[in-house]
C-alpha cells in the first residue's frame, strides 16, 4: 500500500503525539490547586520567616498560590497531625525545623501520628544556629560573667514550644555547664524574646532569624552562638565553645516535609523546584541576612537526616529529665 507525502507526515505527526503523550509524567498537572505550607509556628517565627522566602518563588514558578497556615500549638504536633490527615497529593506541605525530630522523640509512642511512617522528606532548605541571648539588663557581657551568675539562682529559660530547636539546645547547654534552670515554653519565639526583655523569663537559645533585629539595637545580649563556626551573619559573636563551654555544639535545620503517601514523582518535582530556589542568588542572600544558610538536599538525604536526629534526641531528653506534658 503506497502513502502519499501528506498521509506519512499524518502517520508521523500521530506518532510523535503519542510518544509525547506517554512521555508526560503522571504529575504534570501538579500543581492543580493552592498549596497550604502548615507552619507550625506562630508569624515572625524563624520557621515562618524561611518560608515565607521560599512560598513566592513556588508561585512565580507554577502560578498557584501558596497559603501558608500558621498552626502554633503543643510543640508543632497539632500542626504535623493536620498534614498526616490531609490527601496525599503534594497540595498540603509543612515547613518545620529541628522541632519536628524533637518533638517526636519527647512523644514518640504517644503522638497521633507515627513521625517514621507518617512523613517523607522533600528537602532541606537552610540550617541555621540558635544565639544565646540575655536580656540587657542581665548583668554580664559574656558567657564567662554570665555562667557564675546562671549557676549561683533558679534560673528560666524560654523555648518555642516543647521538644523545640531552642528547647534542645537549652537542655543540652544546661547539661554540659551543670545549669539548673526551669523551662518555659511559648508558641514562637516572639513571645519568648518579648518576655525575656519584660524580665519574667533568663535566657533563650533563639533562631539568630528571629533575635537578630534585637541584637543588633541592643535590646538583648548575644553570649555566643551554637555552631562550631562564627556564623556568618554575626561574626564579633563567639561560639559557645569558644566563650567558654568547650566541646558544646548544636546546629538547628529548616525544611519541606510532606504526607508518606504523596507519590514520587510529586516529592521528585517539588524537591526539583526547592533545590533551584534554594540555590537562587537572592534566596542565599535573603536566607544569609537572617542569619542562617541556604542548603538544598534530596528527599532521601533529608528524610535520614531528620528521623536520624529522632534518636539523639531521645538520649538529651532522657538526660536531662524532660518528659512529654
């Protein structure tokens, strides 16, 4: 049977169109719909701060809009429990930080979600030290004037809430300098900062994001920062280490965590979307102003970092005697 030229260019045409048909990924409507960032935090929050750097760029990307939905309560859990019940189909994410591993080794066995199961990794997106601040008032200039002073009076120390970044890092400094102090936790890290200038509370292991307008105007006092290295955007603030309590370190993270469910190829695209935002000249240096750095991951390489930390957690908990309220 002989075709004419217009017929193989009609049979070719065809070809191509059903090779591209089934070349599109089963995603490739995604987003279909508003996507709804849970943050566990209340605005202003370190955690609120990073994402509301990233959810512009995800809307001048695909066009959707992109609500994000403050949820501070009992340490993130009630936050986290929303993504756990919503559909799995990449419209309803969670910004979280270092919190989400503490919170589930605090309540591990006791939560209304299961945080190994329940949850996958879509990316890293900055990690960030937490500052030792004081308020100016505190009647030391440094970490070294200052420790005789935690150690001689009942102390408190403020968190973002229970199984926090801040939480965490207070217990742990509180155990390597044989500090005794109560704690006290908020719904974000306004709240704290705000009341530890009021005097009601000692001293808080702040998000530099969140504390670093009060640094700068001297209405607290920074003793020195949690990571093995000066951060960047404070360098005349040592370590910890350096001021005084040798072998401390902790170092918080931010990210994208999404229901266990969501399919690959959606976790694949958003991580793909978040990767080359993170790495945008003005994400690094917007991200870099509030003090922490712009670091991307891949889904599998954040999922292990955060159910990692699960574990550590559960022996600084244990440590210091916190138990799940």
């Amino acid at each position: 049977m002989k075709f004419t030229s217009l017929q193989l260019l009609l049979v070719c045409f065809a070809a191509i169109c059903v090779h591209t048909a089934h070349a599109q990924p089963a995603d490739s409507a995604y987003p279909s719909k508003p996507i709804r960032m849970i943050v566990p935090f209340t605005p202003a929050s370190a955690t609120d701060i990073i994402a509301r750097i990233i959810a512009p760029k995800l809307v001048e990307r695909w066009g959707k809009q992109v609500v994000i939905d403050n949820r501070p309560s009992a340490g993130g859990i009630v936050a986290f429990k929303i993504v756990t019940e919503s559909t799995p189909d990449g419209h309803t994410l969670t910004a979280t930080g270092s919190n989400w591993s503490g919170s589930a080794a605090l309540y591990y066995g006791k939560l209304p979600y299961d945080p190994i199961k329940d949850f996958t990794g879509v990316s890293q997106v900055a990690t960030t030290p937490l500052v030792l601040v004081v308020a100016a008032s505190a009647g030391a200039k440094s970490l070294k004037e200052w420790m005789p002073i935690a150690k001689g009076k009942q102390l408190s120390f403020g968190s973002s809430g229970i199984g926090s970044g801040p939480h965490y890092g207070a217990e742990l400094f509180n155990l390597s300098a044989g500090i005794k102090a109560v704690h006290v936790p908020y719904r974000g890290s306004p709240e704290v900062l705000n009341d530890m200038m009021a005097g009601r509370i000692d001293y808080f292991f702040s998000p530099i994001l969140a504390a670093s307008a009060l640094i700068k105007s001297k209405r607290v006092l920074a003793l020195g920062v949690t990571t093995g290295q000066r951060a960047p955007a404070m360098p005349d603030v040592p370590t910890i280490a350096e001021a005084g309590l040798p072998g401390y370190e902790y170092q918080g993270w931010y990210g994208i965590l999404a229901p266990a469910k969501t399919p690959r190829a959606i976790i694949n695209q958003l991580n793909a979307e978040l990767v080359r935002i993170v790495d945008m000249p003005d994400v690094k240096e917007h991200i870099g102003n509030q003090g922490a750095s712009a670091k991307s991951s891949t889904p599998e390489a954040f999922d292990k970092l955060a159910k990692d930390e699960i574990a550590t957690r559960m022996k600084v908990w244990k440590a210091a005697g916190v138990k799940a309220e």
